[in-house]
C-alpha cells in the first residue's frame, strides 16, 4: 500500500495491507506513521478510497495527512475515480482489465495533482468526506441495485432498470446551493481558513427529527467519542454552511420545484466506469457540479438522458427538465419519507444534507 | 367450472382462494370489479368473456405500459385476443398481488416481455419492450442507434450465456437482484 521513502528514482514498495472488514483500511491510516511513505495506493473500488480519505482526515496532523499522495487501480465493484483519471488523460474510454492497465501506467508516471473533496453533513451523523458524488433519487436506486449484479465493466442498463422506469417515481424536497460568481469561475479560491467576522461554521452534526424508513444497509460512519473539551475536532473548518435550522444566506439559489427525479453532485467526471457524468470536471477546478431531473419528464426523455450520459453528451440534449449548474455550496432537504441517499456511490443516512467544497485538499496520482 | 355474474358461491371462494395468492376481500373486490365491465345481457350468462378492450378501461391497467401484454399472457381465449374470464382475471392479479412470490412475478413477467411468444427474450422482444415505455410516436421513441445501445446493454448485463438472447433462468437471475422489482411489478385494485 505504500512505497518506502529513499531514492526517488527507485521507490519500493514495501507494505502491502490486506482489508479485511468494513473500516479496517480507515482505522489503519489513521494510525499509520506516514512520514515513512511516498504514497498509498488503493487496489480496489471508489469504497476503499473513501475510508483512506475519512480516515486521513481524522488524524490530529490531518492537514499534512491529507496531503498524502493517493494512487488507485481499479479492482472493485466500484471504479469511478479510476475511470475519471483515465479519462483526464485524455484518451478514449476503456474498461475492466484495460481500464486496470491504463490506471497501471498513470501510476507509474507519478505526477500529482491536488483534489477537490466536499464536506458532507448529515442529520446525525459526523461530517464526512466525499471525493466523488452525491446522489439521491434514480440514480441512487440505481447504484445500489447495480453494485449487486453488475460484472465488471458492465453497463448500468438492465431489464431491471427498464422496469423501474415503468413505475417511474418523483422524490420531493427542497434544493438549494450556492453558485460559482462568475468572477470566481477562473480562480475559485484555495481551500482556506474561515474569515472570523462570519456566524460560526458549522464543523460537526445537527438534530434533525426526520425519519429514516429504508432498511438498506447503510455505512456506519465511525461513531464520534463524545464531544469533550479536550478533543480538537479535526478537518477544515466549513465556512460556507450554516446549520439547517438557520435561513440560507441571501447569494445562495433555492430551486422553486419540489419534485424531482434525481438530484446528482459530481466532483470527477465519471460516475462509473460507463456513465461519463460530467465530463467538463477536473480533480481541482474547486466546484461541484450540481445535475437536477424534474419530476414530469417522460420515460423516454429520461431514458435518452442516460443513454446520453453514457457518453457526457447529455448535457448537449435539448431536455427541459435537466438542470445543470455550478455551485460551491449545496443543501438538499427530502420531504418524501423514503428514500436512498448515497455518498460516494455508499447508502448514507437518508435526511436533510448540507454539502461545500474544499479545493485541492487532498493529493491525487493522475499521471 | 363456471361464475355467474350475479353472485359468488362460498365454495367458489374458497376454491378462489385456494389456487390464488388473493384473499377473500380481493376475490370478491375483483368479483364486483369484473361484473361492472359486463353489460346487461351478459350479466345474465356464465362463463363470460370480456374482450381486451373493454378489461383496458380499468384504471388500474389503462396507464400500464404492458396492458396488451399482460391481457394476451392471462388470456385463456382460443381466438388469442386477449380476451379475460373472471377466472382469467383472477389468474392476473394473483400473480401481480402482494403476496405473489418473487419466482411468479419473474415468470410473468418474463412471459409478458415475450412478444413473440417464442420462450426467449430476443433483440425484437426488447426492442418492442423498450418501445411500450417510451411510446411509439416519432418524437418520443429511441433513435436506432440509442436503441441499439441500450440493447446492447441489456444483453451484456442480461446475457449469460452470450447466444444474443436472454432465457428465463437469465432473466430470473437479473431481476431476483432488483430489489425494486417486486414492488413495480404489482397490480392491486
């Protein structure tokens, strides 16, 4: 998992881990010493990365932590980040073991560049770190059940999505975020400290009293100890996002629909390893790109979208009810008592989120 | 053994119940749902028949995508066309009733999906499929070429045995792990 610090022209690799459970790899990196590695290189799904990066960020020296280089090849069932690196480099899309040679040689040239994470709050539990998306609605649903059967590098359409569509559902609640100025679209700033004059930043979990009725597994987020004096919360400090029970600042957007299909954030381009979501992204371009359906779109609409999608062309198509816009910033409030919520292509807590960007704070391998 | 429109004998329904997943207050909510589409004459007679047409003005089928279908697969007529027996019916929403098992549903609706009635679910079968969900006027049907990417999909998810069609235990296979398929494939009155 990491290469040993020497001779930077021969690094070695030197200690390779083997995950066993569910927040092994997040508790190892928390406790690793890494002033000994160059990088750590995650062989497996988006999964395992999403713990290093928690994991990274849970440290007392996390802002030197999260600087760690991180590699990935793609080895489990979810591959998005994998497939969006190959896709910065510019060449034609590939899959399963193809896809593993690409990232192979990426690797291997060594050139790093920094990567946007997003602080994500849930209604009860700590704030996490995300590095890939944020969905709810369809394209959630959809996740969930293709992790179960999908092989590797196959595609997302099934007989079973095609009877979904058939029962076609619309997902309420209110949307709110706050868009890149144009000013800023060039030079979005750095991940930096809070300015003090602000409300304070919110950094950990709200009460909420909305109820979760889905019986999915959900990830446990490592419980918190509780929160005593002497424990320094660790991360940067959220200096966009005030707590949900308080009025959103006047420059942010609320979307005036309240029905919706789906609701996607992206921070990569690629969603998985065959539906290019956002192909305009970059790993450090400090936004979030925020897709919304509307409820009424027909099937067939909705069903060109991500036939589209599988390609980046959807943002081209001539649909009424895709909405695309750049934000730093967001807030989701689902009215509908069910639903799926997930983080990184992982089932979260279904309830109200506040999400904001945080430019370049981690270290990525790109090649 | 035959039903007449005016009443359902309590043998009747409990041999109704027996062979279906339906219970007694489905059975008879059914009953008086199926005679309200039988004309005056007709009430009179056993064993009626009502044609296709007429079973599509239910609500609860009118919307459906697959109405034809699914009247064509439970329809026990000798003409074929699509026509349903009260007993037919039954069949119909027993299989698509809460209580249905997972391995009914997949049958039906792999029956459902075979438009060509030839026990495989080939390009033609899907495309018609893809067709009923996005209806067949020129402005929301798929371009050929997104058809023949979504199919191309659907066998590279669904087809196994890579021989370009999808069989049943195929199918079965791909929808026992869609956990939402259950509960789109239901019809309750």
């Amino acid at each position: 998992m990491g290469g040993r610090r020497g001779s930077r022209q021969h690094p070695r690799l030197v200690n390779c881990r083997t995950i066993q459970r569910q927040n092994h790899a997040r508790e190892l990196v928390k406790e690793a010493d890494l002033s000994q590695w160059d990088a750590l290189v995650i062989m497996s799904g988006d999964g395992l990365l999403y713990e290093v990066i928690n994991g990274l960020l849970d440290r007392p020296d996390w802002e030197e932590a999260v600087r760690t280089p991180l590699g990935i090849l793609p080895g489990g069932s979810g591959n998005a980040l994998a497939a969006s690196i190959h896709h910065y480099s510019g060449a034609p899309p590939v899959f399963s073991e193809e896809l593993l040679l690409s990232c192979g040689f990426l690797l291997c040239q060594r050139l790093v560049t920094r990567m946007d994470l997003v602080s994500v709050h849930l209604s009860s539990s700590p704030r996490l770190f995300s590095f890939l998306s944020l969905a709810w609605g369809f394209v959630a649903d959809v996740d969930i059940e293709s992790e179960k059967y999908r092989h590797a590098g196959a595609a997302r359409f099934t007989i079973g999505t095609l009877v979904r569509l058939a029962s076609l559902r619309v997902y309420r609640g209110t949307l709110s975020y706050l868009p890149v100025a144009e000013e800023e679209e060039d030079n979005p700033p750095l991940h930096h400290q809070a300015p003090p004059s602000r409300d304070p930043p919110c950094q950990n979990s709200f009460h909420n009293s909305c109820h979760s009725n889905n019986s999915l597994k959900v990830r446990k987020a490592e419980s918190t100890p509780s929160r005593s004096t002497t424990k320094a919360p660790s991360g940067p400090l959220d200096s966009l996002l005030l707590p949900l029970d308080q009025p959103l600042p006047v420059d942010w957007v609320v979307v005036p629909e309240e029905d919706f299909v789906l609701v996607l954030a992206m921070y990569q381009s690629n969603l998985a390893e065959d539906l290019l979501a956002s192909p305009d992204s970059t790993p450090d371009d400090g936004f979030i790109q925020l897709f919304y359906v509307t409820g009424g779109i027909s099937r067939a609409a909705l069903l060109k979208l991500f036939l589209a999608m599988e390609k980046g062309l959807h943002l081209a198509s001539s649909c009424q009810h895709l909405v695309h816009a750049k934000v730093r910033a967001l807030r989701l409030e689902p009215s509908s008592p069910k639903g799926v919520i997930t983080v990184d292509g992982e089932v979260v807590e279904y309830g109200p989120l506040q999400a904001e960007v945080h430019r370049g704070l981690a270290r990525l391998i790109t090649g | 053994m035959g039903t007449t429109a005016s009443q359902l004998g309590k043998d009747m329904l409990s041999e109704y119940q027996e062979l279906t997943f339906l219970t007694k207050q489905e059975i008879l909510l059914a009953h008086k749902r199926f005679t309200e589409l039988l004309t005056k004459d007709e009430k009179d007679l056993p064993n009626n028949r009502v044609p296709m047409e007429r079973i599509l003005t239910l609500p609860e089928l009118k919307s459906n995508p697959f109405r034809k279908r699914i009247c064509n697969v439970f329809s026990t007529s000798e003409y074929k066309d699509g026509g349903l027996t009260f007993e037919d019916f039954l069949d119909l929403l027993s299989a698509f009733s809460d209580s249905a098992t997972l391995e009914i549903k997949s049958h039906y609706a792999f029956r459902i999906f075979d438009f060509d009635d030839d026990g495989t679910l080939d390009c033609g079968d899907l495309e018609k499929l893809v067709n009923c969900l996005t209806g067949e006027t020129d402005d929301t049907r798929l371009t050929p070429e997104e058809m023949r990417q979504l199919i191309n999909n659907i066998l590279e998810e669904s087809d196994i045995d890579k021989d370009g069609t999808v069989n049943l235990s195929e199918f079965q296979h791909v929808i026992s792990r869609s956990p939402d398929f259950v509960s789109s494939f239901k019809i309750v009155l």
